[in-house]
C-alpha cells in the first residue's frame, strides 16, 4: 500500500518547462457505498446461543475497489502529468485542426517590445521569451525528427526518410538508431552542459546524423580547420559531406547548413543562459571553448555562418513546426537572424528578418 501511495504523489520531473498544463475533464468518482452500513446488534444474553457465523462474501468490496482505482487515475493525471500535453497535434494534419493557436504562432507578438534592445538586455529578453516551453522525453524525440527533418518536407508523415545534417544524405526513418543507420545528435554536445530536461531533448539543438560521423563529431566544438593544425581532413568523415572539415579540436558542417548550426547553438546560449532560475548548468557561446565553464564556441565563426547562410524556407519551416507541433516556442534567430549581432556585438546586421521579408514580398 505504501507502495502504491508513493506512485500516486511522485511528480514527473520536468515534465513542462514553465507551461500550464490543461487536462481534459475526469469525472469525480466517489467513496459512496464503500463503508459498510452495519446496524446495532440487540444485546446478547452470556446463555444465549452463539451467533451464526458471518457470511465471507462482502458485495462492498468491488464497489469500493472500483472507486479507489478511479480515485488513484484522477490523482495520476493531476499530480503526475504526461510528458506531452495533451493539446499537442499528433499529427500535422491534426494541428490544422485545432482552433486555438498558441503564442508562438503569431511571430509579429511574439518578439513584441524587443524593438531597440541589445547585448545582455537583449539576450535577457529574448531568454524569457523563448524559455517556457514543453518539454519532451528522449524517447519523443525519434518521432518528432522524423517529423522535423523528413526529406519530403511538404508531407513529413508520408516521407519514408529523414535527411540527415553532416552528410545530407536521406535515409530511412526506420535505421534510427541502428549501427549502420541514424542517431539524434546534439549540435551543443551533451558534455558542455546539457544534463538533464529540458535542454537535453531540445529539438531546436537536435538533428538527425549518420551514426559514424556523429561518433567522429564527437564534442569537438564548431569552426574551420586553424591553421596551426598539423591535420585537417576533409571531407570529415568518409560518410560526411564532401564541404566538411575537420582537425583535432574543430568541426565544419556542410556550407549549406552552417548558418542552421549557428542559430541553433545562438537559441541554446539564450534559452539555457544566466537567466536560468534553476540550478542547471548556465551556457554560454565563447571564442574560448570550455566543457568545465559550459562555453561552447566559436563564437566568431558561428556569427559569420549566420551572415552567410542566412534561413532557408526549410529552416523556417522546421521552426514553425517545432512551436506548433512539439515545444511551442520558437527560436528567434531563425525568425530574426539580426539578433545575432544585436547580441554578441551590440551592432545592427544587414541580414533581414522573416517578417522583413514578407513586408517586402507584399509589396512588389
């Protein structure tokens, strides 16, 4: 019975990052009938005749049963609440049809009175934007990339392949997580930092790789080859993509997706930075890389990707996904990829931001 009483008040951890969760309505049962109505019995004389024994079958019982179960399921769900809420669509099309949709979905409000900021009281602003968010278990996350990173982007559900971010190659959905298939690699390694939900099963710092050039990624931290490195391969893997480089410390990923890796470390350095009110680990984008000071980097390098492959529609589709779908939040270097320099440099950046984009659309 203690047990049992422990399942019922233990909380799932970190099941939501600063989200209320709704529930759908669960009728009240009720411990009604489960006592026993006894009556007073006459008093007994000491000659009397003893008592005739008392039947062994109780009909209470199974009602009571009955009611203590549904008790425990209503306390489950209040108490231990799943991992995905509830309103989350299952599918894309499913989404379609919810009618409420959830802040992160209006990008104009979104990043509603940023306008002017920069530097830390920038980064401070767009962390308490983006931090409150749903959080995922790791075992979600296979399912939700396949989703993300789906080679036919237009039907992700239909697609039979993922593609894959070192090598860009699409492969089956169905190798995830084989030898010879893909595995989820976070582009900020888990080693500089990431110990715990929700930071661990971000899908804005998740990708599918190809098994093997994961492995030879390793936690070597984002740049080209220096040139003091005795070595620099490329490709840099034998499965990576021809553009890819490599040396003992350094990593480059395909050109076509470099600006992609920057604005994802840039989302992970202000949404799991010092703003953190817990005691996870604070990260931080450095030209001084450092897995005991949680600094990934090169900060220099990951800004100059971001200049150079500016977002795709692929990139801004995938985000767009991840509010809707899974986290509800949005990464805002993605949408304002501006940000960046704001930032890091406290200086404006020629690269326009979607909503530029679309006003200017608009008007030709």
């Amino acid at each position: 019975m203690l047990a049992f009483a422990a399942v019922i008040f233990s909380p799932a951890p970190g099941a939501l990052h600063g989200r209320t969760i709704r529930f759908p309505s669960v009728s009240r049962p009720t411990l009604a009938g489960c006592v026993k109505k006894t009556t007073p019995e006459p008093a007994r004389s000491v000659l009397s005749s003893p008592r005739p024994a008392r039947s062994s079958r109780r009909p209470w019982v199974p009602r009571c049963l009955r009611a203590l179960a549904a008790t425990a399921a209503a306390l489950v769900l209040v108490l231990c609440p799943p991992d995905i809420i509830p309103a989350h669509a299952s599918s894309v099309g499913e989404r379609l049809k919810l009618s409420t949709p959830y802040p992160c979905e209006d990008v104009r409000s979104y990043y509603g009175g940023l306008e002017g900021l920069s530097g830390e009281v920038l980064m401070a602003k767009l962390g308490a934007v983006v931090s409150p968010h749903a959080s995922l278990r790791y075992k979600d996350v296979w399912e939700a990339l396949k989703i993300l990173d789906a080679a036919d982007a237009d039907h992700p559900e239909a697609s039979s392949e993922v593609i894959e971010i070192y090598s860009q190659r699409a492969v089956p959905k169905i190798l995830a997580g084989k030898p010879d298939g893909w595995n989820r690699e976070h582009l900020w390694p888990r080693s500089y930092g990431l110990t715990r939900r929700p930071s661990l099963t971000d899908l804005h710092n998740i990708r599918p790789a190809d098994a093997n050039v994961n492995s030879s990624r390793g936690n070597k931290y984002y740049g080209g080859c220096a040139t003091t490195s005795k070595k620099c391969s490329r490709p840099a893997n034998r499965e990576a993509a021809p553009d890819t480089e490599t040396d003992s410390e350094r990593w480059a990923p395909p050109f076509q997706v470099r600006g992609d890796v920057a604005r994802s470390l840039m989302y992970m350095a202000v949404s799991y930075g010092s703003g953190q009110k817990d005691a996870a680990p604070h990260l931080e984008l450095s030209d001084s890389p450092s897995i005991q000071r949680r600094r990934m980097g090169l900060l220099s390098a990951l800004i100059q990707w971001n200049e150079l492959d500016p977002p795709s529609r692929s990139e801004q589709r995938r985000n767009d996904r991840v509010c809707s779908l899974y986290q509800h939040n949005r990464n805002p270097f993605v949408d304002h990829p501006e940000y960046a320099n704001l930032v890091w440099r406290n200086t404006p950046s020629k690269i326009p931001s979607v909503m530029e984009k679309v006003v200017k659309g608009l008007g030709q």
